[in-house]
C-alpha cells in the first residue's frame, strides 16, 4: 500500500480537494466524481458526501493508497 501525508494549514480541507491536493486525480470535479462511485473511504468508512470535512488526524484510502492527514 502506498501512503502518503498530508500537512494540513488551515482548519479542515474537502474531501474531493484533498484527492485534488495529493495527485490522485486532475481536478475537484474530479475528486467529487471518485468520492460518489463509491471508491474512497474515510477512517475505514465508505465515504459518499463529496464535500465533507477532512481534519489533522484522519486517514483517507482510494484504492491502494492511504492519505494520513496531520
């Protein structure tokens, strides 16, 4: 499994921005379409809400890649 760590600067970061953010796709647009097909998860939870609110602390995995966020 690939992982990756995300510095977050402010508060929180969404969702589809984060994969925008890390390379694991061209574009929010992009990011909101991966998040609905159902493929991204969030702390080990299907993740559907496109738009929801990532903070310090929280893993995100698409596939065989897993984001920790910090």
């Amino acid at each position: 499994m690939r992982q990756l760590a995300f510095q977050l600067d402010r508060d929180h970061v969404e969702l589809n921005q984060l994969l925008k953010l890390c390379g694991l796709c061209d574009s929010g647009g992009a990011g909101k379409a991966l998040v609905a097909s159902g493929a991204v998860f969030v702390d080990g939870r299907r993740e559907l809400r496109k738009t929801c609110k990532i903070h310090a602390g929280q893993t995100v995995r698409l596939g065989e890649t897993e984001i920790r966020v910090a």
